[in-house]
C-alpha cells in the first residue's frame, strides 16, 4: 500500500510538472502574457532544448540522469538539445553531511572520521545518483562516492512509471512516441547496474589494467576494502574536468583557461588522445568507458586524460570490432557496398525489415555525404551526421544492428560532439580513419605471432615431421645402398670422412624424430615463454634446424 502511495504521488507530481512546462512553452509563442499567469508558470520565453533541461530538472532524481543520457544520442534528438541537456551533468543538490555518515556506517560498520585520516563534509560534485567527498586515506587522497538516501527506492519507483509508459505508447500504437522507447529501454538497463557501485569497481579495475601501458590514459585505482553496494572509494586525480575548462571558455574566464598553460594543455592533442584512447579500449581490449561527457574526463598534465565515474561502460565483441573497422575504412572510401555489407553482418532484422531499402537509402545520403573531387569520394559532413544518418535509416526498414553496435556507435557520436565543442577544427571522421588503419596494422602484428596461430604452425609442422624419420631412414638406405650419387670435394674424400657423414645423417633423423614426438605430445592451452614444454619444443626444434643446415653444408647431391 505504501508503494502505491508513493508511485501514485511521483505520478501525480510528473503529471503536474509536465502541465506547467507545457502551458508554459505554448505561451511563449505570444508577445504578452497575464503578469500572474507568468508568475505561476515556470520561466516562460524558453527555448525548446532549454525547456526540455529546466523540466527534466524539474523532475530531479531519476529524469536528470535520464537526461544526462539522453544529451549522448543525437541520432535520436538535435546536436542543440544534446548540448543543452550536458547541463545536467553536475547541477544538482547535494545532501546533507548526516546522511553520508548514515550510510556509511551502515555500509562499512564505521563513520567516515573513524576510517579516513581526514574527510570533507562538503561534496566536490554531485550528481543523480550519488555525491562525492575528498578524503585522505593512508596519507593518499582519495574520492569518496556515497549513494544519495533512499536512492534504490526513488529510481525503482520512477523506473516503474516508465515501464508503465512504454506499455502504453505500445498499446495505443502512438507512433510520434516511438522514439522514446529505445533510450528509455537502455536508460533502465544501464540504471540497475548504476545503482550498484560494485559494478562500477569492477569495470573501473578493468579498464585501470587495460591502460597500463598507455602512457596518455589514467584510471584511478579502485580501494576494494571501503567499495560496497552504495559506497566507492577511488584515488583522487588532481585535474581540471572538461566541464569546467567548457565553461571557463564559454564564460571568457581567461585566469581559469590560463591555469592549464604551465602543464602543457594543448586542446588538439587532447581530442586527439581522447580519440586514440576510446578506440584503443574498443577495439583493442573490447571494453570501453561509454559515458565520455565532460563531467567523467579529467584533464591531466602533458595532455594526459583522466577517467572517473565508470557507471556505463560498453562491451563489444571480437566479431563486431572487425566489422566496425571495415565499415569505418569502406565510409572513408566512400565504399557503399562494402558499408552494406558489414552493415548487415553486426544487424538483425524486425518482422517488416526491409533490407533492399536500407541499401538504397545509403546511396540516397551517400549524395549528401560526399564531394567528387578528382574522381575521388571526399566526406563533405562531419561524422555525428553520417552515424546519426545510418542509425535513423536502420530504424526506418528495419534493419537493427546490435545493442554493442548501437551503443559504439552513440559513444563514437557522442566524442564528436564533445571534441566539436572544445576543438571545432579538429576533423573527428579522418581521425577515426587513420586510427582503424593503425588497428589493422597492430591486429595484423599480433595475427602473425599470436599463440593460437603457433600453435597450428606447431600442429602443422608436427604432421610433417612425423613423416620425417620415416623419409629420413628411406633416403639413407637408398645412400647406403649406392641408388643416390655423392659427391665430395677433394679435400674431404677420406673414408674416415665417410663415416662421419653418415654418423650425422643418423644424428640428423634422430632429432627429427625426437622434435617429432615432442610436437606431437601437445602443447599447453596458453603457451608462454619460461621453463616449459612449449619453450623446449621451439628451442629443440631451433636445434634441430641449425645441425640440418650444417649437416647440408657437407652434402651436395647431384643428379
């Protein structure tokens, strides 16, 4: 009963929210309004996209970070509305310091002063789901991230209503709607793991390890020990965040932009980093961060990008990064029907999908996309248009690519749009090519030397030589009994020699024979090098090569 209170008044408070703001934006079309009408009614004189933020933070908790998600995808929704809606990113009322030590005591079993060496009472940053402290932990500064109150509870609540939603817009065939239920679908997926900070520590660890060797890539280590369901404790990165450069630029705020001198900050280099390391997670290591709004990038000396807040974070396949490369590289060479067809291969298709219609309407946008220029394809539009493009094109016959697909390709979206905004002549598209060709040429390298092809080598080669002793004695009898020619140089035509010659061709059969039974014992799941039967097998065999051709430097057959 309580839970239906509860649902039935966040429905009644939605309900009243939408009715004020839409009231409010109908009369904004007219040139006077009622003073005490426009007194009641919320900020009158909006823009759309505006409008769209101010409601959103009207209805607080789960629709900001609806919002923050929505400002990701503009295939779905204009380039003006998805900046308008970045706003959300950090504007939101924190709670109180009681709270905090609430939660954590009954978290961790302790108050935060009995477990950090010292801790701020007021927050950093705050957010829709959480807010965040600095502490000191062992003499390490650190990121305390505590759970709003009641959190789980509120989200649960207006996650129902959506659910409810979607229902109805299904039911009642309201098409203009449609576009809502995708995100909205995502939006309560990624908000089940969100609401657990464990998922977060886990991905965060992943990704920490994945940028080892990244010399232009810092995730913070995660403190397991004090990391629970609605607590997480991370190593602070002292940086500035991409929001706040954005707004200091934005603002004219030159003695915050000057700050960044002395460390190096090159605004290119950036983009470009933020660009290397996004592909490099994606199609290297298969995992991704996949919330790259300017909140969650830290910028660090030397043009080093700093990632938090690993709440959503795209995973994708080996079969789809291959076909994402070849789609990447067919877009740039201006390659329709290679884009179809690794299209096809990463998509599904609904009961009326139409995939004749989808081909066609790539060479319908291919004409806007496109400039001829000496015989060549040149992209003519920046790459948030052509992926948004594809995207409504595939919604339109039918042709769905993967949840992995679409959620790359928003992430790919959304790192235009944010390095449009922070390097506007920086081109993203020709970017992402060259990066796709590195991959090609790093995957190619690592092909050629990955175990899995030794090991067919090694199984390859053991077929061979098993056959080997058996030819290697056949060829010797038929030495012996004089059916093959010899020849010796003068200088070596000793009959001692003789014997020494054959006494290495039968040391020559015997250690093929011995590579042959060590290949043919297997080799481990996961070779490596050290002190195992991998290594010796390779070494002996390295053996057996060097005495073969020492062994063929004294013989020289003739016909």
């Amino acid at each position: 009963m309580k839970l239906l209170r509860h649902n039935l008044r966040r429905l009644s408070q939605i309900l009243w929210v939408l009715f004020r703001h839409g009231c409010a934006h109908l009369l904004s079309r007219r040139e006077r309004v009622w003073p005490p009408l426009e007194r009641w009614l919320p900020q009158i004189g909006l823009s759309g996209p505006v409008r769209l933020r101010v409601l959103l933070e009207d209805l607080g908790g789960t629709y900001i970070k609806f919002g923050q998600m929505l400002a990701l995808q503009p295939d779905i929704l204009s380039v003006e509305t998805c900046n308008a809606l970045f706003d959300l990113l950090d504007r939101v009322e924190s709670f109180p310091y009681s709270e905090v030590e609430r939660i954590w005591v009954e978290e961790i079993g302790r108050p935060p002063e009995e477990v950090f060496d010292s801790f701020e009472r007021e927050p950093v940053a705050t957010a829709s789901v959480g807010q965040v402290h600095v502490a000191f932990l062992d003499g390490a500064k650190v990121a305390v991230k505590v759970q709003r109150p009641d959190a789980e509870f509120e989200f649960g609540s207006d996650i129902r209503l959506m659910v409810t939603m979607i229902a109805v817009i299904r039911r009642l065939r309201l098409k203009f709607l449609y576009w809502l239920i995708e995100p909205t679908t995502e939006f309560i997926a990624w908000t089940r793991e969100e609401l657990d900070y464990r998922f977060e520590a886990r991905y965060s660890e992943q990704m920490r390890m994945n940028a080892a060797a990244n010399p232009v890539q810092s995730v913070p280590p995660v403190f397991e020990r004090y990391t629970t369901r609605r607590t997480l404790v991370v190593e602070y990165l002292e940086g500035v965040t991409l929001l706040k450069y954005l707004r200091a630029r934005e603002d004219g705020n030159e003695v915050a932009i000057r700050r960044l001198e002395p460390a190096g900050f090159d605004r290119r280099q950036l983009a470009a980093n933020v660009i290397d390391n996004f592909l490099g997670d994606a199609f290297r290591n298969g995992i991704y961060h996949a919330d790259l709004h300017p909140a969650n990038l830290i910028i660090l000396p030397d043009n080093v990008v700093g990632y938090i807040d690993f709440g959503i974070t795209g995973v994708i396949s080996r079969h789809a990064r291959r076909h994402l490369v070849a789609m990447t590289l067919a877009l740039a060479e201006g390659d329709m029907d290679t884009l179809n067809i690794q299209f096809l291969e990463v998509s599904a298709y609904d009961p009326e999908a139409d995939p004749r219609s989808f081909r066609a309407g790539l060479d319908r946008l291919a004409a806007d996309w496109y400039l001829e220029e000496g015989g060549e394809r040149r992209l003519a539009v920046n790459f948030t248009r052509i992926m948004g493009d594809m995207l409504v094109l595939s919604r339109q016959t039918g042709v769905l690519p993967e949840r992995d697909i679409v959620k790359y390709i928003r992430s790919s979206i959304a790192i235009d749009g944010l390095v449009t905004r922070f390097e506007p002549v920086f081109d993203v598209g020709e970017y992402l090519v060259a990066a796709c060709s590195r991959y090609l040429q790093w995957q190619g390298r690592r092909n050629r030397y990955a175990p899995e092809r030794l090991l067919d080598f090694s199984a390859a080669s053991g077929k061979l030589l098993r056959d080997g002793p058996r030819r290697a004695n056949r060829l010797l009898e038929r030495l012996a009994a004089g059916e093959l020619p010899v020849r010796r140089d003068a200088d070596s035509a000793e009959a001692g020699d003789e014997v020494g010659l054959r006494t290495r061709s039968l040391q020559l059969a015997g250690s093929i024979l011995l590579v042959a039974l060590l290949l043919s014992a297997g080799a481990p799941d996961s070779p490596a090098l050290g002190l195992n039967l991998w290594t010796a097998q390779w070494l002996f065999l390295a053996t057996a090569g060097s005495f073969l051709a020492v062994t063929l430097g004294k013989l020289s057959w003739s016909r």
